[in-house]
C-alpha cells in the first residue's frame, strides 16, 4: 500500500453514518479507525483488546462504571480490556481510535450498532 | 493503572528535550509516544516495526527514498517497517508517535540520537 498522508479531519468528510467506524489505516496488526459519536452507545467491554480513544473534534463522554471521563478536542484516554465502559455524545464528535484490528465495536455484546464491517478509507 | 484523561499539547510541556520521545499511554503491546523534534535526524528504518508519525503541532518532513512527505498538524502517515525514512523539522515540531513497545528510536542504527530509556508520562 502506498505510503500517504491522511488529513484526519478531512477523512470524516468520507464517514456518513454515527457509530459507524472506518479504517484510516493499519500497523502492527492494529487499526487506526474514526468515527462520528452523536447519542448514546450501549454499555459494553472489549475482553481482549486495550481502546484508545483521541477527540479531534467535540465534547465526548465516556461513562465508566465508578466516574465519567469528560474528553475535548485534543485530548485522548485508553480504555483498558475488561472495562464496562459507554460513549456518550451530545452534539458531534470526530473520534480517532486505535485498538487491535480484531476489535469489534460493541465488544462482548452485539446489537443493532454492531458493525462488523470497516468502511476503507486507506 | 488509572484511567485518566490526556491532553496531548498539554503533555509536551514535560517534553524538555529534541529527539526523545516519552511515553504518554501503552496499550495492547504499543505504546503511545510524544516527542518534540527540531532540525534533522539521521535515516534510519525499523525493521520490524511499522511507525504512525501524528503531527499535534508544527510542520513535519519525512525524507523517504523516493519522496518527501508534508504533514501539518492534523495530519498523519505510516512508515511500513523496512522503509528508510528521515524526519526533518525546519522548527519546532510535536508529534504523537504510535509503534510497538519495543521500538527502538533509532532504528536499525545506534548514535547519539538514540534513547533506550523514555520519559514515562503515564
């Protein structure tokens, strides 16, 4: 694959739908995936895989099960394996996560925003 | 380890030194590194590592055999594993690098830009 440089913000131009990751680029048999938030996400742990979440654009919340985590642009945290945790977004945001490609986004639970295919941006 | 919430820019003010990438998160075996660079580092490759390159802050080139790359803040690239590469950086630049915990800054290479031991901003 050529070696490209991507203008993150300018990728989610390419992302439609909310909750609806998409693949920006692959190493080390990790991805790095964006995706628009806006709503509520279903509780849910990923029993394997380390998420990290970085906020290009936008207030996210991520509700873990002992506090919130309040995320503004420019900021980011890792979620580790094993942890209940729910995303939570008012108005818009632009996230960029990094976890194994193996990672299916609603973790140990499936639903109807299960989304077991990745749109390809590479 | 706690699950706290990091701002990227903010972290760079622990970041006293050019050249020497300290560590901001670690997750499924990667680590999440920040650096600040300045000036012009020797080319080198990771043999078996490829390296996302995330610029926060400033202008980056990267040197490649065939090209130079441009990132501005916002913008990212992946340098596969076993590709030459040389990062340059007219002024000061800050970057959020994400590779394998057992990526050696130097590469293949060993001289005085190399760190074995980073700063751990965790």
């Amino acid at each position: 694959m050529e070696i490209e440089v991507k203008n993150i913000e300018k990728s989610f131009d390419q992302v439609t739908a909310y909750w609806s990751p998409a693949l920006l680029a692959q190493l080390n048999g990790q991805d790095v995936r964006i995706a628009k938030l806006k709503g509520e996400f279903p509780w849910h742990q990923h029993d394997e895989e380390d998420e990290l979440f970085l906020v290009i654009s936008g207030h996210l919340e991520i509700d873990l099960k002992e506090k919130t985590l309040q995320l503004q642009a420019g900021e980011m945290v890792v979620i580790p394996k094993g942890t209940q945790h729910r995303p939570r977004a008012q108005e818009e945001v632009h996230v960029l996560l990094f976890e194994p490609s193996s990672t299916l986004n609603t973790g140990n639970t499936e639903n109807e925003f299960t989304k077991k295919e990745l749109k390809d941006l590479r």
